[in-house]
C-alpha cells in the first residue's frame, strides 16, 4: 500500500536561513509526489509536484523538493526561509491503487515556524 | 476564476441538529473530494465523486453523513443528527481529470462546531 511520513512534527528555522522539510515515500512503482501548503484558516495550497524528469522540482514561493528514489525521499526546501513561510506543510502521494483518479495520500503535516 | 467556494465558512450548531455543507467546485473540474481535519486525525479524504457519480466513500465515518453531487457545479456534505465529535474543518477540492489530474484546488474550508 502506498503511505507518506512527515517525521517532524515541527521545524523551526530563523529567518535567512535554508529550511528543509522532510518527506518519506513508500509506493509501488513510479511515486506522483506532491507538496502542499496550509495558511492559518485556509485551505490547502498546492506548491510543487514530481511525476518524472528532473529530480530537482521548483514551486510556488521559492521552494523546490528534491527527489531521490534510493532513499525514497522528497524534501521541500527554500534557501532563504522568511517569516511569511511559516505554515502547515503536507508531503502527499498519488494513490496508485485508485487507477487514475487524483486521489492523494497527504502525511500528517509539518509545522514550519520561521522566526524573525 | 473564483476557486473552489465553500459555504458557510463557519457553523455552530447542537448536537443532534442536521448540518449542510455546500461546495461549488472550479468550473471545467471533473473531480470533487470532501475532506475533514481534525488536530487527532490531520487530514482524512471522506469521499469523492468523478462527474458527478460517488467513486469511494470509505472514509465516510458512519451513516450520519452523506454527500450528493446533484449536479457539476455543487455538491453537498450532510450530517444528521450532528455530534459534537463532528467538529472539524471540512474542505471540498476540485481537480481535472487527464495528466492534471493529480492536483487538488482547495476550498478555504467550513468550520463546524457541534456543541
């Protein structure tokens, strides 16, 4: 069955500073990695996704993830994190179980805190 | 395009009471997904339709709720009689079918909360 892990309920990071997030995968076959964004009292941002070519995905707002399939890993990261960054982070997988349907698997969620 | 719109963006109710959640998803999307969040669970996909037609209700917590999607444009999230474990943040996401099919377009979410 395909899953996700967020391993860190939270990150803290000071302003300037490189922020990463991490993302573990597990599916069969070719992974449709997604990640999204969470505001205060809103409803999820789509920011970036993987479905194949370059390893290194660029999004939304200055963030990019890394894929790397040996470790089965999808990192979001932004160079320069800014205090406006800090939100709910959600790593998610296409279910390939469902055929083509667009249904994601989202892991549990990452709270970024950038500090000033 | 105005997104995916929810309404109402916040509900207070009694337990026992109906409730009724609406969704407009975006126009052209052939896909819509009903989510609940709750601090305890995170995000749970509680059903979706594609065109119109419910495709996996398994995450439907008990018989309380249900969903209907009438037509393209709306659909709608019912929960009878309402129990205070019900509140959560519901959200509606759209998506196009096809290779973009993997992205959602989120609602900004309906706030219920049963006393």
């Amino acid at each position: 069955a395909q899953s996700v892990a967020q391993p860190e309920d939270q990150v803290n990071v000071a302003e300037g500073n490189p922020l990463t997030v991490k993302c573990t995968y597990s599916v069969s076959g070719n992974p449709y990695l997604f990640w999204y964004v969470q505001y205060p009292n809103r409803g999820l941002q789509f920011l970036l996704k993987y479905i194949t070519g370059d390893n290194l995905v660029k999004g939304s707002y200055g963030f990019e993830a890394e894929f790397n399939k040996s470790q089965t890993s999808f990192h979001l990261k932004k160079p320069s994190a800014l205090v406006s960054d800090s939100a709910l982070y959600f790593c998610a997988v296409r279910d390939l179980g469902s055929g083509n349907t667009g249904k994601l698997i989202f892991g549990q969620g990452t709270t970024l805190q950038v500090k000033p | 395009d105005a997104g995916v719109i929810q309404s109402p963006r916040h509900e207070v109710t009694e337990m026992g009471q109906e409730v009724t959640l609406r969704c407009k998803p975006i126009s052209g999307h052939d896909y819509l997904f009903w989510y609940r969040q709750t601090m305890m669970r995170g995000l749970e996909l509680l059903i979706y339709f594609n065109n119109n037609v419910p495709i996996d209700d398994s995450g439907m917590p008990e018989d309380r709720f249900s969903a209907k999607m009438p037509n393209a444009s709306f659909s709608t999230l019912k929960i009878q009689p309402s129990e205070p474990r019900d509140s959560a943040v519901y959200f509606c996401a759209s998506s196009f079918g096809g290779l973009g099919a993997d992205t959602q377009y989120f609602g900004p979410g309906t706030r219920l909360t049963v006393l």
